[in-house]
C-alpha cells in the first residue's frame, strides 16, 4: 500500500565484510517491487551525499577543489555509511579528495578502491593521509565525520582503546592553518559540541552545516520527484 519505499538499515557494526556487502539492505531490496530509496544502510547514504554535493555547489566550490575528508574524536565508534557516500560524492564531482584518519581508523580499501574508480572517470584523484597538515593544505573544504576503528572493527573494546589517546582529533580554527583562508567546513549533524568539532569553527564563518541540514529537504523531495513523476 504504498507508491515508494524508504528503508534505513544500520550496520551492524560486527562484521565488516557483511557490512561491506550490504546483506542486511540487500536482502530487503529483493522483496520490494516499488521504488526504493536507501535512506541509510551499512555502508551508503546516498540521500546525505545529494543534499551534500547540492550544498558544495551553492558555496561555488571547484569541482576539481581540494576536498579533505577528516576523522573526529566520538567516545565510540560511528558507522562507515557517510564517510563511504562522502568520499564517493566528492571524487564523483571530479576532486582532489584526502581521507585524513589516525592510524587504525583508515577507511577499508574496498571503499577507496571504488571512489578511486569514481575519480579516475571524473578526472580527479582519492587518497589516505594521517598527516593532518599536508592533507589540509591548500583545502577547500573539510568535511569532519566520526567513524569506528577499522582496524579493530566491531571489537568495541579494542575500539575504545584505540581512540583513547586521540581527543585532539576535535576540529578547531587551528586546524586550518595550513588550508585555503575561504576553506569551508562540512559535517552532516548531529554533532557533539566540543568533542568532534569546537563550538567556535561550528558557529564560525567557515560553516556550512546549517546549509547542509537545510538542503536534505530539497534533495529529497527532488528524489521523490523524480521517482514519482508521471512517464510522458
């Protein structure tokens, strides 16, 4: 009894090549004969990526600009599923993109091997860094997510330990030294104040989460539109 179909299916945050695979969004997909809209599963949100590629427009970045994708400090691990669409969206768009991550939190080969993909067919590059400073510089954009370790992925206490020593990963004015002055940052909310990004850079010039926020909506309905309009 419907005309379209939202299913959002966390990861479960255990096994990573299952939720690499997608088992639990594939085995519901099978089922439905209506048009189907991921609105989050283990390792893609591509809804978030729509409002997020509107949002890189409507700011004038380059679609070959720097794009630097940064792990933040959360007290537990966070599910893979936006910083996998957010770096696929953006080396689709043709850019420089950087995966900043401290060691243990880089992200699974199988996902940059496909953004390397993206990339290569829109003339622009994907690559992992932990040197904060060579990977913000000359930025356009920081887009700040917090995911689990990969390292020890779904062992939350190896997890727990690993991020332990790493609270100076939460974002700042500091950190963009060495990026471009109009650098811009991203982060897809919600978002701990204070402990992934300080409340002086989130309230700050350089923001673009409100405009983020706003743009889920017209990216949506654009979905549904285009899902749901009448065949001429």
């Amino acid at each position: 009894y419907c005309d379209a179909l939202g299913i959002r299916a966390f990861a479960d945050g255990k096994d990573l090549a299952a939720d690499l695979g997608e088992r639990k969004f594939s085995a519901m997909a099978r089922l439905v004969d209506k048009p189907l809209i991921n609105l989050e599963s283990a390792i893609s949100h591509p809804c978030q990526s729509l409002a997020d590629w509107k949002t890189l427009d409507e700011l004038g970045i380059p679609h070959h600009g720097k794009f630097v994708l940064s792990w933040a400090w959360h007290p537990r691990g966070l599910p893979l599923a936006v910083p996998a669409s957010t770096v696929h969206m953006a080396a689709m768009r043709g850019m420089e993109v950087v995966v900043l991550a401290p060691q243990g939190f880089a992200l699974p080969p199988a996902i940059l091997d496909k953004a390397q993909r993206a990339a290569a067919a829109a003339g622009g590059s994907v690559r992992a860094s932990s040197d904060r400073r060579e990977a913000l510089s000359g930025a356009h954009v920081v887009y700040a997510k917090e995911w689990g370790s990969t390292a020890d992925y779904g062992n939350e206490a190896a997890d727990a330990a690993a991020r332990r020593e790493l609270k100076d990963w939460c974002l700042d004015e500091s950190w963009f030294a060495p990026a471009r002055t109009d650098c811009r940052l991203m982060h897809c909310l919600p978002v701990r104040r204070n402990v992934a990004i300080a409340d002086s850079l989130l309230d700050g010039a350089r923001s673009a989460v409100l405009r983020q926020a706003y743009n889920r909506m017209p990216a949506q309905m654009a979905v549904l539109y285009r899902l749901l309009k009448p065949t001429e």
